[in-house]
C-alpha cells in the first residue's frame, strides 16, 4: 500500500529548556524532542490519521536509537532513515522568549547526517507511488544530498502532490547567493510551494505576498502557499483560486514547531479535497496549537484538536 505521505530533510534531537524567558546559560533543565522540519511535517501529518514515511539520516549514536523509537512512537515509518557512521545526530537548542523571540542554536558540523542522503539508495518506486511527496530547500544545501533531492523529484514528475517547503536557513549554505538556481530546478518538478516572505523572495526575487505567489506559480508549480507572519496566510493556485486567512489568536509559549504543524495538516487538508479557505484554516489552526505548547513533535494536534479551534476562532 502506497503512502499518503513521504517527507525527506531533516532529523535531530531538540533540546528545549524548560524554563521560558531564561538565556541559555542560566537554563539548569531541558526536554529531548524528535526534532528536524520534514520530520516533524511526518509526525504532524501521521497524528491526523494519514501513513507516514520520512527519508533521513542520523549518526551512529544513541542519541539516533532515540530518534528511531520516537519515530515508532509516533506512527511514522522509519525504514529509510539510516545511519552514517562517523558524523553525530544533530542537537538544536533553543531559547524561549515568547511570545515571539525564540533562537536557535543549530550543532550540524563537522555535517550532518541528513545531508548525507544518496540518490542511488532512494527507493524511487515508493516515492513515485506516494500520496504526496515532501522536499525541503535544507536538502538542496550540499551534496549529496541535493543531487538526491533533485534526483527524486525529477523522477516522481509531479506524480500526485509534490510539496517544496522553500526552508530557507542561509547558515546550512557555504554561499547562500547560489541558492536560487537549485530553488528553481526544484521548482520545475513541484505542484505544491509553501514558504514566508524570506523564503519566497530567496526562491522568487519577489518579496510581495501576491507578485510572489504568482512568480512561483510562473516557475512552474500548481499551488503558492505564502506566509506573512501577523498578516496569515495566502494561497494562489494555477486556477485562479485564492484564500487569504488571518492567524488564529493565541497565547504563544513557542513558536518553534508551528510551521511544521501547519505542513502535516496542508497535506491533510490537500489530501481531503478541501478547498483553499478550510485547508488555510486548518493549517493556521493546527501552527496555532503548536506555537501554545513548549515542544513541537509531541505538540502536534488531533484533527479534533484543529476542529475544535477552528471552531472558537482561538487556540484556548
């Protein structure tokens, strides 16, 4: 049986304090997470009900038997996550200055594993059969993991739905003004776009919310789905269809998590056949339940959690 979804990108360990408000080094306590953007996308998308894969790599370490458990926790496959003996499992801390400060510290070098994804390992039979396949802009930052990356989009060929989270963290590139190119040719192959005005003006050139939209529906893909912070969230398809949706209120504790949550219950939606204004909604109502909780993988919502505040106009 085929997947509803298969993510590929990032994996690692969070590490979160659990004191808010408190600089790093005066933080005595933390929690460990699963943590890395596709494979939370995974997580959120397997708690709504769907079958879930992710494509990664972690080091040969305890700290990647963790991430294995956690991912059987969660419902997601882990056949194709594999380990690369030498490199670590990547750690990310962050601070908690909410309700809209919350840095991250990322421990990737000497490299990280998920950028050591080989396009001659990937099982392209599953990838062309999945519901949806999930690629991150992360995965275009070094070999050979960008080959991979564009390796298996060109091969799924816009089978069902092809997402491109635009993920742009310009420290992962050893010269970020080379993105674009690889941004455009992972866009040829793609249906679905989602990124914030950073994302879609590295990807575009274009930082206004409907110029940009519409200069990544030109580049090629089906559905721009942009984020605009305070603003909400816009949604263009080659159709002509558009929803723009304001953010649910919410008392933040985190925002960290958020747009992975949002992702998971994009594909949900998409997979549901909603139309563009529930899909936003539920989107921005899943990323709303998350930024209200300190952690982000076990933080991801039940379809009755969205529903629920979809319903109240507020997370409560």
């Amino acid at each position: 049986m085929a997947y509803d979804l298969i993510t590929m990108g990032r994996i690692g360990v969070d590490l979160y304090p659990l004191q808010t408000g408190v600089p790093l080094p005066q933080v005595t306590s933390f929690g460990k997470f699963l943590g890395g953007s596709a494979t939370n996308v995974a997580v959120a998308a397997a708690r709504l009900g769907r079958r879930t894969a992710v494509i990664t790599r972690t080091g040969d370490d305890p700290f990647g038997t963790y991430l294995h458990e956690a991912l059987r926790d969660f419902g997601v496959d882990d056949r194709w996550v594999t380990a690369v003996p030498g490199l670590p499992t990547p750690v990310t801390f962050c601070e908690v200055f909410p309700p809209d400060d919350f840095p991250l510290y990322f421990y990737r070098q000497p490299k990280a594993p998920d950028l050591e994804i080989d396009a001659h390992e990937l099982d392209l039979d599953a990838l062309h059969e999945a519901s949806v396949f999930w690629v991150t802009g992360t995965g275009l930052s070094e070999e050979p993991s960008r080959t991979a990356t564009l390796a298996a989009l060109a091969h799924r060929a816009k089978a069902g739905t092809t997402v491109f989270d635009l993920d742009w963290r310009p420290m992962f590139w050893s010269d970020p003004a080379t993105a674009r190119p690889f941004y455009e040719e992972a866009l040829r192959h793609t249906t679905v776009a989602v990124g914030n005005l950073d994302e879609v003006e590295v990807a575009t050139g274009v930082r206004k919310p409907r110029e940009a939209a519409q200069a990544l529906l030109d580049a090629g893909v089906e559905l721009a789905v942009v984020k605009q912070g305070p603003k909400g969230v816009l949604a263009v398809d080659s159709k002509g269809n558009e929803a723009e949706v304001p953010p649910l209120p919410v008392n933040v504790l985190n925002g960290l998590g958020a747009g992975d949550a949002f992702g998971g219950s994009l594909v949900h939606g998409l997979l549901e056949g909603w139309d563009l204004e529930k899909i936003m909604r539920h989107a921005n109502a899943a990323g709303a339940i998350v930024a209200s909780r300190l952690e982000c993988s076990s933080a991801m919502p039940t379809v009755t959690e969205i529903e629920d505040a979809v319903a109240a106009g507020a997370v409560k």
